[in-house]
C-alpha cells in the first residue's frame, strides 16, 4: 500500500508565463495512520526525484508524478523545490495544470497536493520516498559522501533539466565543496542552456555561487533563442544539428567543445529531454570524446 501525506504548497513562482514555475511543497512533520503517530524524515539524496499527486487539466483526476528536486534535504529538510515546465505534448495533462490559474489558487488557499512517504512501522518513521537509492548511468543521484568529493564534474541541463543540478551545487555550497585539510574538494561546472532570458532558473544564486567560489564552481548559463544586447554569457545552441532526413543526422559539438574543452577529464551528467540528452551523447561518441563516466536523465 503507498502511504501519502497532504504537503502545502508553499510556493508557486512563475519563472516564464505558461512555461515554467518554480514549485515547493511544504510537508508536516508528523503524520497520523490508523491512530499511529509517525514523524516525517526527510534525507533525499541531491539529484534523485519525489513523487507527488498534482490534478491533471486533461484527464480531471490527480495523476501520479515525479519531480527532481532542485533543494537539498540536508539545509531545507521537509521542503520539496522543484522547477516545472509545460510540455506542450498532446498528452499534456499535468505539466499544464502546474502552470493554471487553478494551481495559483490552490496556492492561495494554501491547499495541499500529495506526496509519497515510506514508512518504517517499527521506528514509527515516515520517510520521504526517493525515485532511487543506486547510482546508475540512467540517474542523476549524486554519488555517496567521499566519492563526490574527489570529482570534477561537467553537469548539462537543458530547460528544466536544471533541478538535480541545482540540488547539486547547493548541497556542495553547503560542504564547502567538499574542501577539508589537505583535501581540494570537487569542482563542478554548469552548462545552463535555456531559450531565452526569462527561462533561467535561480541565475542571481549561481552568479553569486560562482564569485564565491571560483575555485570549484563555473556557471555557463546558455540563451538559445534570444538574448539582451548586453548579454555577456553564451549565444546559440550548444551543440547543432542538420538532418538528412531517415534518422540521419550530422551533430556538430564544436559550441560545447568551446566551452567544455577537457571533456575527457570529466565526469559528465546531462539531464533535459530526450533529444538534446541523446544528441549530446551521440556527439562526443562519433567524435572519439570519451568522458571518465556519463549518466543522463531525462524525462
Ligand atoms: C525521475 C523523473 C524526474 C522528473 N523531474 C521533473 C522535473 O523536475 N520537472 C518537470 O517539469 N518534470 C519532471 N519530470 C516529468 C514529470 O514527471 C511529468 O512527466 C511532466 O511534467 C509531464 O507531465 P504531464 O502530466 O503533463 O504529461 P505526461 O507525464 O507526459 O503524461 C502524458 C500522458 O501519459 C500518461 N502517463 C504518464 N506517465 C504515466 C504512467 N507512469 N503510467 C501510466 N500513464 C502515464 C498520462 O496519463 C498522460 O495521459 C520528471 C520525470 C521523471 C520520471
């Protein structure tokens, strides 16, 4: 039986009109089942993804969904933050309501959506459910404490592919970038790309992480569409791509290179659709860029 708790939404920011909204769901810390009192844990590792039972405008009924923290556990326990987008596919049903003058309401009205728990009947513990518990190539689960520490890690978001990483980065602010001793601690890069100006996510916070540590932390947030003349980041696709049509497709990874010339000395993780993440892949593959290891996500 899935167990769930009501958890009050307690924020709901529009980042682009009907695109994008920034999303936290606050859950209590102590929940009642059949008359037994259970408090609520929350140790989601950063990159992994809750779920949640939000209303769906197509079908009219709460869907089950997942969603990719984009906060840590670790400084906002029993706070889920995440960043989502409207899809625009035929099948959109959640996706579009998330970004409603219904969901606005539900905000105002501090209503609660659901969201899964775990519980450990004998600790009377409720934990929040995490997507997963491994590290594997098709997650984005951060690495255990003492291995991410030694990483230099190139991270590649498209849209809203941005959440695991921001979990990332702040979970690493929060460590010290894993600083300690005579250890140097990890260095991560962010390639952030977005169509447009008003699509970055949390961009004053990454600007600031960076000038705070320049030593572990590089921001590249990339604009695909359109940009302000005053623009000083990236312009253009990161990687671009002709068809020939029949699947055929010439990919050309020179932007990226640009950017991320030492791949080969990476750790890459990619996370967006499933376009943009294959291309990327399929890019480094034929031009013999072989990253120390690539895991992606994407939804
Ligand atoms: C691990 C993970 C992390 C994610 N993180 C984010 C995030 O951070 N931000 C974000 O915007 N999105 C994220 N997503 C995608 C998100 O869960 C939704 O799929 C997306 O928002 C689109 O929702 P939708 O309801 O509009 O359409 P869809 O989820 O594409 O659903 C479309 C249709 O497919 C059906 N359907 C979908 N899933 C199922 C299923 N499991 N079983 C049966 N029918 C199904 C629906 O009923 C509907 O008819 C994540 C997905 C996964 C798997």
């Amino acid at each position: 039986m899935e167990h769930v708790v009501g958890a009050r939404i307690h924020q709901l920011r529009t980042i682009d009109p009907g695109e994008i909204r920034l999303v936290q769901l606050a859950l209590p810390e102590e929940m009642e089942i059949a008359g037994k009192r259970y408090t609520i844990r929350d140790t989601m590792r950063p990159g992994t993804a809750f779920l949640a039972k939000p209303w769906g405008d197509r079908t009219g009924k709460y869907r089950r969904r997942m969603y990719t923290r984009s906060n840590t556990s670790f400084n906002q326990p029993r706070l889920l933050e995440t960043f989502i987008n409207h899809t625009h596919r035929d099948q959109s049903d959640t996706s579009s309501w998330w970004q409603s003058a219904m969901a606005i309401d539900w905000f105002e009205k501090e209503k609660t959506v659901e969201v899964r728990l775990q519980l450990d009947e004998e600790a009377g513990d409720a934990w929040v459910y995490e997507n997963t518990k491994v590290c594997k190539s098709t997650n984005l689960r951060l690495e255990d404490n003492g291995i991410w520490e030694g990483m230099r890690i190139v991270c590649v978001a498209f849209g809203t592919g941005i959440t695991p990483f921001l979990s990332y980065a702040r979970y690493f602010k929060a460590n010290n970038f894993g600083r300690k001793g005579a250890k140097a601690g990890a260095h991560l890069t962010l390639v952030a790309s977005v169509r447009h100006e008003g699509q970055l996510m949390l961009h004053e916070e990454l600007v600031a992480l960076e000038q705070q540590f320049p030593q572990h932390f590089r921001y590249q947030p990339v604009l695909t569409r359109s940009w302000p003349t005053a623009w000083g980041y990236l312009k253009g696709r990161i990687l671009h791509v002709v068809n020939y049509g029949s699947g055929n497709e010439q990919i050309d990874i020179s932007p990226f290179q640009t950017i991320v010339p030492d791949i080969a000395q990476a750790h890459l993780r990619i996370c967006g659709n499933v376009t943009a993440c294959r291309q990327l892949t399929l890019g480094l593959e034929r031009n013999g860029l072989v990253p120390l290891t690539v895991r992606a996500e994407s939804w």
